[in-house]
C-alpha cells in the first residue's frame, strides 16, 4: 500500500462538510493497518469469485472459515436486518494454512462495485454447504443480511460474541462483546498475538479490531480553517471507493480478528 495514500493529511470534504486528519498517531494507526493489504486476496469479479469459490468448496472445505459482511442501509435501532441492509462487502479468512494466490489466506470481496447480488450469489455453493465449518462475530446480523439475497447460510460452528458472553457474562459491564473490545482484551487474545503476527502484519505485532470513527473519523474544521471539536465519518460506501486499500485492510481485519479467537 503506498505510504502517501495512508499519511492523508490534506484539507477533505465529508458530506459537503470541509475537515482534516491531521494525528501522528492516527497516521501510524493507518499505516500500521493498511501493512496487511498485500495479504489480501480481492474478488472484484465474477471470474474470480468462481475460482474462490472453487478452491473453498474443494481444496480448503476441510478448515474452519471466518466470515463478516459490510452492511449499511439499516437503522440498527429502529429496524432488524430482515429485509434491511444492503452488502457492499464481505471478507472470509480461512488461516495461514489456506492460499487463494500469492500466500493470501484471507479474501476480500467487493460486491458494491464488483458484480452486486450477482457476485455475491457466486458463493452461495459455500455459504449453503452444511459441512463447511463457519464462524462469525453477531451471526444473526450477517446471517439476515446475507439471506436478502435469495439463499440461506448452513454450516454454522461458532459466534464469537455469544462465546464471549458465555465465557465470561461481566463483560457486559467491563468493556462489552464488540470485536473492538475483545480483540483488545490480551486475556482473551493470549498467543494470537504471536502467532498471527508475522504473517500478517510483518512482526509488528498484530493488533485488534480498531473503530470506524478512528481510523476514518476527521475533525470538523471551523470557518477559519482551525480544526473543531466535532468528528464527521463520511458514509462506508464512499469509504469503500475513497479509501479503497485502507478500507479493504479494515473490513478484511473482521474476520481475521474473529478466526484468531476460535
């Protein structure tokens, strides 16, 4: 990924709204991030979903897959994901053992410009295979919002949330079940750390979900071009085409982050 797309710290305009990056923090965050692009694989095309497809169903069906879709659409207070939300992108991480090209073990499929329901209906042969192991993070949500399609989900091992929940129910109060808290827990990370690490992220140490609002989110600038108190995050579509390597390393980390639990 090049440096200069992640180090952004120009002037930007969100939603009509002008606004700046402007943290050495957040710009070592990004880059930190955006290391993982190069383990990759991204579907963009009908072609290749059908040699994903092919190698998931066949070659790697005996291994445990993370899975994690993109949804926006959907008002997640007022409305359920029944008949709401529309997937831009999913990604699936099928561990170090699994290679789609080049050493890539995770894919990274672009559904909101790469072939809509028609792409995304490639991997029905997957998703509806009952013994192709799954694991998701909230599999009620992924699994309503993939079912809008047409097809339904089978092979069902794991929800990462709900094992969380079971293992240890204070939570609830001391952090929650999100990806983001888990996944910064070191007690329930443990040697995932370690042993993701170097492949993934170039022995840097690999590091948990981290929020949209972090690494997207860019302050307000005031009439006089000083920046302002109040953060803006433009809409996961235009993220999605905008930011396109840095939001792909993001999407992509969900299922990464969901498999190293297991």
């Amino acid at each position: 990924m090049e440096k200069n797309a992640i180090q952004s710290v120009a002037t930007d305009v969100v939603n009509g709204t002008d606004t700046k990056i402007v943290s050495d923090e957040l710009i070592t965050l990004r880059e930190r991030l955006g290391a993982m692009y190069d383990k990759v694989h991204i579907v963009d095309n009908l072609s290749a979903a059908k040699e994903v497809v092919n190698k998931l169903t066949s070659q790697y069906r005996h291994l445990i897959h993370a899975c994690d879709t993109e949804a926006p659409n959907i008002d997640v207070k007022q409305q359920t994901p029944v008949d709401h939300g529309e997937v831009i992108c999913f990604s699936i991480y099928s561990g170090p053992e699994a290679d789609f090209g080049n050493g890539k073990s995770c894919i990274w499929v672009d559904v909101l410009d790469g072939g809509g329901k028609y792409l995304l209906v490639e991997f029905a042969p997957f998703f509806q295979d009952s013994s192709i192991k799954k694991v998701w993070h909230n599999y009620s949500f992924d699994n309503h919002v993939i079912e809008n399609y047409g097809f339904k989900l089978s092979g069902f091992h794991a929800d990462m949330m709900h094992m969380a929940r079971l293992w240890d129910s204070s939570r609830r109060t001391l952090g929650g079940y999100s990806l983001e808290a888990l996944t910064g827990d070191s007690c329930v990370m443990r040697d995932a750390r370690r042993i993701h690490a170097e492949r993934l992220f170039h022995g840097e140490g690999l590091f948990g979900k981290i929020s949209l609002k972090t690494i997207f989110g860019r302050k307000k600038l005031k009439k006089d071009g000083t920046e302002g108190k109040v953060t803006v995050i433009p809409s996961v579509e235009e993220l999605q085409r905008t930011e396109r390597e840095l939001w792909i390393c993001y999407s992509a980390l969900d299922s990464i982050s969901t498999l190293i639990r297991v």
